[in-house]
C-alpha cells in the first residue's frame, strides 16, 4: 500500500449565489458574506460532490497519480454513503477499510460559492472512531481534517502508527485539528514527516497576530516537530522547510485563467507534493508537481473533478520549463 489516508469524508452541494454582498474591514483581512434577511433569495447553480473531505480528495489524487491508495473514513447507513463508498470504488480507492455504522448519518455540508469564494457550512457526524487493521505496512499515512470528538483517536492513532515504524506520516490538519491545539496533538506533531497548512493556518495553530513573517512561521511549525514544513500563501504559492533547515519557495504555477472554484485547491497541492515524493521526487519537484494539480483543480467545481492523472501533470509541467522553485 503506498498511501492510505485518514480522515472524514463528505457530501457537498455547491450552491452558487448571484443576490449577495461582501463586507470586508478597512485592510481586507475579515470578510462576511451577506444576505437579505427573512427572504427568498435565488441562487444560480446546485452541484453535489460526493464523497470528498480532505482525506477523501487526498486518496483520489493518489490513485489518480498511479499509487495503491486507500482511505479509512466513516459514513452512515445511508443513501450519501453508499454513494461515496461507490465514488471511492470508481476512482480506484481501496475502500476495505472503510466503515459505515449503524444509527449515523454521512456528513453532509454546504457549499456556499460567491465569485472567487466560498463559504462552508460544515457538520461533522460523532462517528465511533477506531483505529484499523491493516494488511500491509503503508509507505505513506495522509492525516487529516476529523470531526469535534476526535481527540481520542487521535491518540489511538499515534499507538497505532507505531506497529509502522517505517511508514512516513502527512499530516495536513482540519479545522478541529487546530481547535484540539498543538499541546493536545503534540505526539503527532513530532512524528510528522511532512506538515501542511496555509499561512492564516500557521498563524492560529501557533496562536498569533495576522501578518507574521513565513520564515518564522515555517520554523516555528518546525519546532513543533515536523521534519518538512509546507505552508501555503494563496497566489505567492508554497513554501518550505525541508529537514536540512533550508527554505523553498514554489511560485503558483503559470495559469492564465482566473481560479473558478477554489475549493481543494489546497488538499490537491499537499496530496500531490506527498505522492511526488512517494514516487522518489526531490522536495522541489513535489511541490512543483502540487501546485500544477492544485491550478488544474481550480478550474473545475469541486476538489476532485479537476485532479489530474500523472501523464496530463507531467504534460502540463512540460509546457512551462521556467516553472521552478528556488531557494530563500
């Protein structure tokens, strides 16, 4: 098994909106999205995706790339469940370790899109999580966003992840990863090979101020325990701290086009820098390859339609020779 991925996995609607308004503060840091209240407003568009999530995009694009990929998430015993278990099956996805319990309901969120942005609504189910039995040592172990009372598998987890000493552990967190705290998921952080987050990310994770410099906060997530650190900044691209302490820097990759959805944009650029380095890349060429996937990803609705397989990166790579990542 190359890679098996954990995490919460989800339905979600996309709901364009055409009657609403953006309020932003003076420097453009804290925006809400705003409509009439107590009214019927149309939207222009409903689109489902299924069985997506962070973990859930991560092990599509791995299989996608060519990797034996799994996923261990949860969904009910529901109509949304089965659809993403069959989801997973078409791409490729193991989905032995998959499980579906009685009495819980498949998460199911709500995609707010407005422009460039989007908002999400989102609801974890309390699934009775525990840690699985695998069949073979994976290469790579991808972890990700989990729900509110997930604390105590991740525990569980970093016990389990011992009967694998020589798997590598990528752990880009969720929401509620972050909430937990760096002090509760301490042990995690410290058998990280790999970390990722965007620089709003970095910033609460370490509890401070917008506008901090990325050196320190790429040194600073290392301390944390993390053998590379990759923290993303929107347009300015990615940036990293590879284990000899030098920093990358991978510029968006070259795409013309305005982003038209940017939902998983940034589970594509981690799941695909991760699969890179699987396949024997350099830490420069896996970010390269993320940043063209995570581009492709953003012009289609969703965070797996646009994933590319590894012959379609490798062309795009191949049209851009001056694409590359330098040093800070």
């Amino acid at each position: 098994m190359d890679f098996f991925a954990v995490g919460d996995i989800v339905t979600e609607p996309f709901i364009r909106l055409k009657d609403a308004r953006v309020h932003c503060n003076i420097n453009d840091e804290e925006c809400e999205i705003c409509m009439r209240w107590g009214d019927k407003i149309p939207y222009e568009s409903a689109t489902v995706c299924a069985a997506v999530g962070n973990a859930s995009n991560a092990a599509v694009s791995a299989a996608r790339l060519g990797l034996s990929s799994a996923l261990r998430a949860y969904v009910g015993k529901d109509g949304y469940g089965a659809e993403c278990l069959e989801v997973l099956r078409t791409e490729g996805v193991d989905t032995e370790y998959m499980v579906t319990e009685d009495g819980k309901r498949t998460n199911y969120h709500f995609v707010l899109w407005y422009e460039s942005q989007r908002t999400i609504l989102v609801k974890h189910e309390d699934f009775s999580y525990s840690v699985p039995t695998l069949s073979t040592e994976p290469k790579w172990v991808y972890l990700s966003s989990l729900a509110q009372n997930s604390l105590p598998y991740h525990h569980a987890l970093l016990q389990w992840l011992q009967k694998y000493p020589a798997a590598r552990l990528a752990f880009q967190p969720g929401t509620f990863q972050m909430k937990l705290g760096k002090e509760a998921l301490a042990g995690l952080y410290a058998r990280t090979d790999i970390f990722f987050c965007n620089k709003e990310e970095a910033e609460r994770i370490l509890g401070l101020e917008a506008g901090q410099k990325m050196q320190d906060l790429l040194q600073q997530i290392h301390a944390l325990g993390p053998k590379i650190v990759v923290i993303t900044d929107d347009a300015r691209g990615g940036y990293a701290l590879d284990e000899s302490g030098a920093m990358l820097h991978c510029p968006r990759y070259p795409d013309p086009r305005p982003a038209y959805e940017i939902t998983g944009a940034g589970d594509a650029f981690a799941s695909t820098t991760v699969v890179a380095l699987a396949l024997g890349k350099d830490l420069g060429e896996a970010l390269r390859w993320g940043a063209a996937n995570a581009s492709a990803v953003l012009q289609e609705i969703g965070a797996q339609k646009g994933l590319l397989t590894r012959a379609q990166l490798e062309e795009a790579l191949s049209k851009v020779p001056e694409f590359r990542v330098e040093g800070l």
